[in-house]
C-alpha cells in the first residue's frame, strides 16, 4: 500500500504511554462487517497506529472436498478479497485531514481457514494491540447480542477489543466515525482507570468531551424485613458519604484530563445495579463511544470480561472499547472450553 506523509498536528506528548501501537480490524466484505472500518480508523489516528485489515477466506466445507477445491477459483477468491480491502483502504489513504481521516502505515492480509481461529492466532503471532470488529457479519443482525465469530473473539483474542454494534453499518464504510462523547465508567480501582490513557488520546484527537461515570450503589438488604429508622438513617449516610467520596475523586480525575485540553463532565448516580444504572447512562447521554477496562475492582482476570463489560456487550447500544491486557491467559480449549470459561457470552448464530 502506498505510504503518505499527514500535516495534522502531532497526538504524542512527552511522557505519553503507548496502550495502543498495531490495530487489527475484521472484515467480512460485508456492508455490517465493513462497517468497523471507520472506528479502526479513528483509533489509529489518535494512536498513529499500525493498521492491519483482516479478511479470512474459509473453505466450504472440511476435508475432502475442502481439499477437492479448484486452486484457480481459490486465487480468483484471494485476489476479490484483495482487492475489496485495497478498496476500503483507498477512501482513507492519502485523505488531507481537512477531507477526512487519513492514515499512515496501513496493510491489508488476506487469512485462510475458520475466522475466529485464524485471526486469534494472527493477532497474538503479531502482538496486535486492539482488535476491531462489528457485532455481527454477512449474514446480518440476529436476536443475538453477538454473532459466533464475534462472541469467539471477544471471549479468546488477547488484547483489547473494539466491538461496533451491527446498527452501525447503516453509515457508508468510507463516512468517518465521530466521537464527540465518550464515556469512561469508573470504579476507583486502579483496574478501570486503565481506559483512560485510551479515552484521553481519542480525546484529544477527536476533540471529544469525556463523561466520567460513577454509580453509587444502594446497599444490600439480604435480610428479609422493613428496615427501623436508625438502619434507614444508617444508609441514607452510607450513600451521602459515598456520593461524597465519588465526586471528590472524579472530580481529581477531571483535573488531570482538562489538564490536556479535554472537556470533561463528570456524573455520580445512585442505583441497586450499577450495571443497568451504566447502559441507562450510555443511552440518555447520546454517546458515541465507550471506553472501559474488561475488569473493576471485583473482576477476575482469568475470565474475559467482568460483569459490567459482559452486561454491555449483551446491550451493546454504542461502540464499546474493552480495555484488557495485551496478553491474558489463554482461553481454555477441548470439549470443556465452555464450561471452564467463567464469563458466559450469549450464544449465536454464525456469522
């Protein structure tokens, strides 16, 4: 691919930590699985990243007539799908900023074999960084959160995951994505701060204000029962001092962003399910991205998302970015992969 210089002004700062340095995004040459183009893009600006577009071909069937296959109808495939991430590839390369995003340092793979196997391998041979994807391909939405691919990735690729709900493809695969709100839930734990080096450089390149969230959560009555009023006085001021402690704490988060030229706002809410509390907020804000780390404070790092990136995934209303270790533990793997897993992804179709 051809390479092109940029005018834009440069995203790095002195000190700045590099989470995200090789992007893979999945395409399928579908219009929904094209559709994760632009969000690759946008995140390989912001980063000056690496960007790979990945296509697997995949034999009809296994075995013999796998085997049986014409070589010359297979190159006649290779050479189409070539050509259709070359063509993807040509709305971004080489666009002045003013026009659109521009890229820098782009290839397209043409992969062969089961999708999510051969780009889970491609992507740890690679040490990618990011994989993008939509929530489901070729053969379009389904009652699913997730089509089988996609779940497969999410729950097996290392590194983060940038998943763009199906609803997205609606949009040309050329139309730059726009981030103009972006929301980071936090926690306080160390865990889900980690997004925030990543929502800072969407930021700032984007021009983005960011949404700090944090949910106060009613406390836990497990005892059947009215409560007295001392014990409902005990928790009006367990949630006054939590409210307290949450606004303090994001508002020192808020310093540090603004710090870089970012709009910030920060938001406390009190509710019995955070989870819930977190996808109402998504929606009533309008945002147009999500960026939080795979675990808080109460996740487990063998598993492949907490709860709350699981309930969002299952809910998935705006592009979510899933913050995760560039290389956690393998997935488990043989007949009893699913039921060693921990983390239960919703079941699909193909596609």
């Amino acid at each position: 691919m051809p390479e092109t210089s940029t005018t834009k002004r440069p995203i790095h700062q002195s000190g700045d930590r590099q989470p995200i340095r090789h992007i893979a995004v999945c395409i399928d040459r579908s219009p929904i699985g094209d559709s994760a183009m632009p969000h690759a893009a946008v995140v390989a600006r912001a980063f000056d990243a690496r960007l790979t577009l990945l296509h697997v071909l995949e034999p009809l069937h296994d075995g013999l007539r796998a085997a049986l296959t014409d070589p010359l109808d297979w190159e006649v495939q290779r050479t189409e799908a070539q050509r259709h991430l070359e063509s993807l590839l040509s709305g971004y390369v080489g666009v002045e900023p003013d026009g659109g995003p521009e890229l820098t340092n782009v290839v397209a793979e043409v992969l062969e074999g089961r999708p999510a196997e051969s780009i889970r391998h491609w992507v740890r041979s690679q040490d990618v960084d990011l994989t993008v994807l939509s929530s489901h391909g070729e053969r379009g939405r389904t009652d699913w959160a997730l089509a089988s691919t996609a779940r497969k990735l999410v729950e097996g690729v290392r590194g983060s995951v940038l998943l763009v709900p199906a609803h997205q493809f609606a949009k040309p695969s050329t139309e730059a994505a726009t981030y103009r709100r972006v929301l980071v839930p936090l926690d306080g734990s160390a865990r889900a701060e980690s997004a925030l080096a990543v929502a800072d450089r969407i930021a700032r390149s984007e021009g983005s204000e960011i949404v700090l969230l944090h949910v106060v959560p009613d406390p836990p009555h497990p005892c059947p029962g009215p409560l007295d009023d001392q014990e409902r006085d005990l928790d009006r001021r367990l949630v006054d001092r939590n409210v307290r402690a949450a606004t303090a704490y994001l508002k020192g988060v808020a310093r540090r962003l603004e710090g870089d030229g970012i709009r910030v706002q920060t938001q406390v809410e009190v509710d019995s399910d955070v989870r819930d509390e977190i996808q109402h907020r998504i929606d009533l804000n309008d945002v147009d991205l999500v960026v939080l780390s795979g675990h808080g404070h109460g996740g487990r790092a063998q598993q492949p998302v907490g709860s709350v990136a699981r309930l969002l995934i299952e809910h998935l209303t705006a592009p979510l970015l899933i913050v995760r270790d560039s290389s956690p533990p393998d997935p488990p793997t043989g007949p009893d992969a699913r039921s060693q897993a921990g983390v239960r992804l919703p079941h699909a179709t193909d596609g």
